[in-house]
C-alpha cells in the first residue's frame, strides 16, 4: 500500500522491539512477518524480543529459527543470518520497572522504536506506562493488538492511558484483518467498478452475511480464550471491521484520515446490538480444554442481527457469525440480492437462489458472483451459475498481513489500523451483548454451530453454506 501523502514524510522506525516474543503469536506470526520483511530488504533494523522466560538471544534466535521453519516459510540462510545477527532478548516482568532499564540499555541510541505488544490485552497499560517511565516514548509508534479494552469503558480508559505518553498518531491499534489481500481488494473493485457501485444499497441488496468460521477449537490456548470468548476475540474487532469496509461511502480521497472518517461513519450509523438477536454457542469438549475454567459459558460460537442507519444500508439486515469447531475454515462476506419484481419462468416456492456476491477471504482470496441462466435445452427453467475467477487465480498472493502491517507501522503510515473513534464504535455496538445474554447453546464439533444460529437468519434464506434443514 503506498504511503498516503500526509505521512510520507515520517522518519521510517530504526528499532522493532516484540513484546511477548516467547507468545502464541510471535511463533505464528511475528517472527515469520520479520522475516519476510528482512528477506526483501525492509527490515533490516534491530529487533527485541522480551518476555518473561529466562532465555538468552541464541536461545530468541533458535526460537525464531524454529518458528519460521514451522510455519513452512522458505529458507533463505543470509536473510535469516541478517536477521539473527539484529536480534536480542531481555527477559523480564513487565510489573517491574527493571524490565523496562534493562530495555532501554539494550535499545542504545534508538530515535523511533516501534513496540508490538504482543501481549495479554491485561498488560497494554502496565508496559506503555513501564515504556514512558524510561523515555523511550520520545518518537516512538507502538502497535497495539487487540481486544482493544474489554468494553467501552475500558477502552476510554486504556485510551487515555495511552495518550498520557503517546500522540494518537503514534498508536497503531492493528487488527490484520483489514491487511488481508481480500480486504483490501475490496477497496479497489467497489469503487474501480462503475457497475457495482450502483448496486451496493437498499435499492438492490436484500441482506448481507459474513461468517468467520475455523475447523479447530481452541486448542493451547484455553487459559485466554475463557477469559475473552468468541464476542471479544473476533467478532467486535474483526467481523466489524469487515461491516466497516463493506458498507463505507467512498472516502474522498486516497489519505488515511479519509478511509477512517468513511470507516468510522458506518460503525456510528450501526444500532446498538440488541440482545433478543444474539445467539451464543459452545461446542461440545470445550469445558475439558485445559486452562478453561469449570462450568464456563463462554462463547466459542457467536452470531448476531446489526442495523445501519444509513441512506445506504437502512433496512438491510447484516448477520455476522464466529465460531471455532466449525464445519470449515472459512471467512467470507455474501450480498444478496432482491428478486426481480416478476420473474418469468421461475416456479412459485421455487429454490432457486436469488443473485448474490460472495467474498471469500480465508483460505482464498476472491469474488465469485451468482446469476441465473436458462437451463440449457428445450425448457426455460433457469439454473443459477457463479462466476468466479479459476482456481489458480484465488490464491492469496498478497503479503502476509502481519507483515504489511508491521511494515506500515514502520513507515508511520496509520491507513489500515483502527482509529480511537472506530474502536470505540465498535464496543458500543456490541455493549448490550456483552452482559445481557441467554447460557451458551451447545453444539456439535465440526457443525455449523447451534440450532439457534439458523433461526436467525431463516427468512432470509439461511447462512450461506449451510446443509439444508439446519445445522449438521
Ligand atoms: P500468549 O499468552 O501466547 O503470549 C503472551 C506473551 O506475553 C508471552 O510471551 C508471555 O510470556 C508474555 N507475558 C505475559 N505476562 C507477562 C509478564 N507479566 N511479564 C512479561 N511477559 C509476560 O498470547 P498470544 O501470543 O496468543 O496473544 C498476544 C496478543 O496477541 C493478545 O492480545 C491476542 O489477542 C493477540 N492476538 C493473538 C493471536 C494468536 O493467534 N495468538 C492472533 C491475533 C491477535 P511467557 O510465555 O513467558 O509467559
């Protein structure tokens, strides 16, 4: 992504440090991301891991060797050397202030780090303030995971923690999902396609559904996702992110704060989620994940009714669902279409189904759309089509989107992180649901989640993909 004009000018950051570089998230995706960077010439800076482990940097550098490898990246001896060559550890606990002195004196003459917190949600507070309580906040950026706080509240709170020692323009609060190549396509074909643009509204669009669904639980991860659930894990960062950039008007112009402000407009048009249109799942074995405490009713399936306010989306339902345990691993986005108003040759009650565009995001990147054609042959009976690019042309070929974003980070360019305002949006949409609630519906693994998620959309057709007659 090219920088927007308003931030070429920004000095480039001269050190990575990785907070959590012992995590779940360094291994999978941050070491990967860093290495990918260095092997085309865009790192090429100092890296610190810290974490609590009592480690050394040969034994970050062995942890990151084996982290690359796993995640079946291919090898490139002299990037890696450049890279293990750049890297040191400290170890320590973010609680105490000498973690922090240790850091500094292993960030030299730094003029602007960039720290990843790659941490629990809990500590983003305690290791900005442990960050400002040495002076390394001077020209600094730090790039914030997410869940962004717990609620509205807390997000207010963590907001003004961070703005004691940081510019809003040096908080890059990421969600990669907005740096998926399918995401970020959709910016391109909406409004590089003088046929679509008039098709995205009321006027056409009957209803939109968007699943993020993955075949596995929750696997290691146990202890945190009880503490987080479906809800705060992915559906009131990424799935709304996801609505955001679906449904914005097109943003005046290629700059940052233009794509935000039109982002932000859409999450401020949304109602409040209401409760009566909210249903909870968990799917069965999850109580036996170790770290998952006894008895526990989080959710590890959501899905929910959301209302746009807006010329262009007022009464047009949005259904939005999550879940681990899952038929597939899929992420996707479906509009569909009204009936034409006298469809000729197409039987009452008939299942046909209506035009429709589908999104898909994860595992592929593409667009497929949906039309009817006349069965070929002496009837007119139609049969529904779809349009897609052909298998070798779906493939997401676009960087990791770690490594984009970490890279946009570094060149201080805010475009594809959430803004203080659309975070906020985002808890208050979600604020009813987060307390008001019925007890999780148990589900079968590897369904599409539980009875209750079907009604939700019955009479619009069901979700997208699902067997006839409800969930499997
Ligand atoms: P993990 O629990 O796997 O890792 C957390 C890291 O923080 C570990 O390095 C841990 O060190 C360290 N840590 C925790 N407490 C302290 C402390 N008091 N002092 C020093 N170090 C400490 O979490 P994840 O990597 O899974 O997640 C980190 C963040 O990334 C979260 O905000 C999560 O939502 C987000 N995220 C994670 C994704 C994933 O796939 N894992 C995907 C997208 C976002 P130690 O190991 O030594 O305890």
């Amino acid at each position: 992504m090219p920088s927007s004009p308003s931030t070429a000018d920004r000095p480039r950051s001269d050190l990575l440090v990785m907070f959590g570089a012992s995590g779940d998230l360094a291994k999978k995706k941050l070491f990967p991301a860093v290495y990918r960077l260095e092997k085309r010439g865009l790192l090429g800076i100092p890296v610190i891991g810290v974490a609590l482990d009592d480690w050394t940097t040969a034994d970050l550098v062995e942890h990151a060797r084996a982290a690359i490898v796993e995640e079946g990246e291919e090898w490139d001896q002299a990037a890696f050397d450049r890279l293990a060559a750049n890297m040191t550890y400290v170890s320590g606990n973010y609680a105490e202030p000498a973690t922090f002195e240790k850091l500094k004196a292993a960030a030299g003459a730094t003029q602007h780090p960039v720290f990843h917190f790659a941490i629990p949600p809990s500590m983003f507070a305690t290791v900005a303030e442990g960050i400002a309580g040495v002076g390394l906040d001077q020209g600094a950026r730090l790039i914030i995971e997410k869940p962004f706080g717990r609620d509205h509240d807390s997000a207010v709170e963590l907001n003004a923690t961070l703005h004691e020692h940081f510019a809003e323009s040096a908080i890059f609060r990421i969600d990669h999902f907005v740096g998926k190549e399918a995401l970020r396509s959709l910016l391109v074909s909406r409004f590089a396609n003088a046929i679509t643009e008039p098709l995205w509204n009321r006027n056409l669009v009957s209803s939109v559904k968007i699943t993020m669904a993955e075949s596995f639980g929750v696997e290691d991860r146990g202890a945190f996702y009880d503490s987080v659930g479906a809800m705060r894990d992915v559906m009131q960062n990424h799935l709304l992110q996801m609505v955001a950039l679906l449904a914005m008007e097109q943003p005046v112009n290629e700059s940052a704060k233009a794509l935000r402000d039109e982002k932000g407009k859409v999450l401020e048009a949304c109602r409040v989620v209401d409760p009566e249109h909210y249903v909870r799942g968990q799917y069965d074995g999850y109580l036996a994940v170790p770290g998952v405490k006894a008895g526990s009713d989080t959710e590890t399936y959501g899905a929910f009714l959301l209302h746009i306010d807006s010329p262009r989306w007022s009464g047009v339902p949005f259904f939005l669902r999550a879940g681990k345990a899952m038929a597939q691993t899929v992420t996707e986005m479906t509009i569909e279409f009204k009936r034409p108003p006298r469809p000729l040759w197409i039987p009452e009650h008939s299942h046909l189904p209506h035009n429709s565009m589908r999104i898909e995001v994860k595992p592929d990147s593409f667009d497929a759309m949906t039309l009817l054609r006349k069965t070929p042959g002496e009837g007119m009976m139609p049969e529904a089509i779809t349009v897609a690019p052909p298998p070798d042309m779906r493939a997401d070929g676009g960087p990791e989107p770690y490594e984009l974003l970490i890279e946009e980070a570094m060149k201080g360019d805010p475009t594809l992180f959430a803004r203080e305002d659309t975070v906020l949006e985002s808890w208050r949409i979600v604020e009813r649901i987060l307390t008001e609630y019925s007890p999780v519906e148990p589900y079968a693994q590897g369904s599409w989640g539980p009875a209750g998620a079907s009604a939700l959309t019955r009479r619009t057709g069901g979700w997208p993909e699902e067997p006839p007659g409800g969930p499997v």
